[in-house]
C-alpha cells in the first residue's frame, strides 16, 4: 500500500511539474513591457522618417494590413487598411502638403500581453502651418509586429 501511493503521489508530482512549466514557457514569450515600448516606438520613428520623406507607402507599413484596420478621424469611421491608404493620399497628395512629422507621446500602457493603448499628439510642419491634434492608437502584436489596429486622430 506505501507503494501504491508513492506512485500516485510521483504522479501528482510530474503533472504539477508538467503543468508548472507548460505556464513559465507561455508566460516567458510575453514581450517585456521596455522591449515591447521600444519596438513600438521604434515604428512611430519609422513612420515620422517615411511621412517626412512623402512616403506615405512606408508610412503605412505601420498599420495592420487588413479590413478590420479601424481609423476614426474627420470623416468619421474608416474601415480597411486600402481605405486608410487612399484618404491619406487623397488629403495629402504632395511632399509639401504632407510637411514634416513629429509624434509625442502622452500616454502608453500595456492593455493585455498583446496590445498597447497609446494617447499622444502629431505636429506636422509644413510652409505654410503647423497642424497639430492628439491621437488614440491600439497597438497589436501580430505575427511579430507591433501593428496600429485602430486609430483615431482629431485636429
């Protein structure tokens, strides 16, 4: 009978252990709060460099390439990474109307292992004005990158 439950107890013991590290090994592929911030800001770094070059293509590789991109902004609710595409180069068809852009951000906090809520204001400084509004972004990790998968920008 002591053996009998020397078994059962190596038993519990193994799928305690099996468990317990099943968990560490999901927990460790979660980014890191500072390696997941710096790989954002990394993008928003691209972005300001492609939009200041009048590259709005590059631009765009910011953004999550699908139709469930959501982007809010003076026309109201666009849905689709083309949309976003095609009314950015609609309202900014030139390098010069495009201007030089500059991002801060304001707020950024962690929402779930994959997603980022980001409040912060654009500066876009052109020849003749210097627009400025804020921004609401949601950040996902997908397929290894941190993509825009909703936006809403006032100004």
């Amino acid at each position: 009978m002591n053996t009998h439950l020397n078994i059962h107890g190596i038993k519990a013991l193994v799928f305690l252990f099996v468990v317990s590290m099943s968990f560490s090994c999901s927990v460790s592929k979660r980014m890191s709060d500072a390696d997941s911030e710096t790989a954002i800001k990394a993008v928003m770094s691209m972005q300001e460099k492609a939009w200041s070059d009048g590259d709005v293509h590059q631009f765009m590789e910011g953004y999550w390439k699908s139709e469930n991109l959501s982007f809010v902004g003076r026309t109201g609710i666009n849905k689709g990474w083309q949309t976003t595409l095609d009314n950015y180069i609609k309202g900014y068809p030139t390098k010069d109307a495009m201007g030089v852009l500059t991002f801060d951000i304001l707020e950024m906090n962690r929402i779930s292992d994959n997603a980022y809520h980001m409040i912060g204001r654009y500066t876009l400084v052109r020849k003749e004005d210097k627009p400025t509004g804020l921004f609401t972004l949601i950040w996902k990790y997908i397929d290894g990158k941190w993509l825009i998968v909703s936006d809403h920008t006032s100004g």
